[in-house]
C-alpha cells in the first residue's frame, strides 16, 4: 500500500542518526563500524537505523568481498525514493555536524576499525 511505504519513509526521516546516515552515504558507500564509529553509537543501535532506512527503501546493502556496505538507493524507480533523495542532498550541506560527518567520511580506515 502506498500509504504504507509513505509512512515508513517519513518515519525513517524523523531521527537525526538516520538524516545523518543518509547524508554520509552522499559520500561513498559505508559499512556498519564506519557508520557506528562515525555516529559513536552500538553496533546494534547502528544496525537498526540501517534497517529502518533499508525497510523504506532509501539504502540497500551490498557484499563487496568481506565487507557489507550500504548505499544510498538512487537506482529506486520507485516515485517517493526518486522525488526525497534529491531533497536530502540539498538540505543541512551548511550543517558543522553534516560537515564534521563528511570530512570523518572521507578520512576513516575501515581495516583499522573492523576485525572480521
């Protein structure tokens, strides 16, 4: 039902760990401990917001080799995905958080942070 899908895509916006996901996802795809890391929350607390996000259909994960990483789904044909995705990237860019967020993106070592 589209009512559904709609209610889960705004639930899935009302938390600012998630917005904060979604915006270093904008960067390049990350695994759970680059985004737990990143946020300082438990691995468990990271993997439901990822959930959360997956179940309205804004990330998807992808295996990669050894790694599992999630990525903003800006493939989705579906109509809502296609129409907030682009709002995202234009909102809070200004932001010291979204920025601190991004900048920590682009520096993190995931082989340093992960034991597999």
């Amino acid at each position: 039902m589209e009512y559904d899908h709609i209610t889960r895509l705004f639930k899935s916006l009302s938390d600012k760990n998630r917005i904060r996901i979604l915006k270093m996802l904008e960067e390049r795809p990350l695994c759970v401990c680059e985004i737990k890391s990143i946020l300082g929350l438990a691995t468990s607390t990271t993997s439901k917001h990822l959930s959360i996000l997956k179940d309205a259909q804004l990330i998807f994960e992808q295996k990669e080799h050894k790694w599992v990483n999630y990525h903003l789904n800006r493939a989705s044909q579906h109509v809502y995905i296609k129409a907030i995705l682009p709002l995202i990237r234009s909102w809070l860019n200004d932001d010291p958080i979204i920025l601190k967020d991004k900048q920590q993106v682009k520096n993190i070592d995931r082989t340093t942070l992960c034991s597999l």
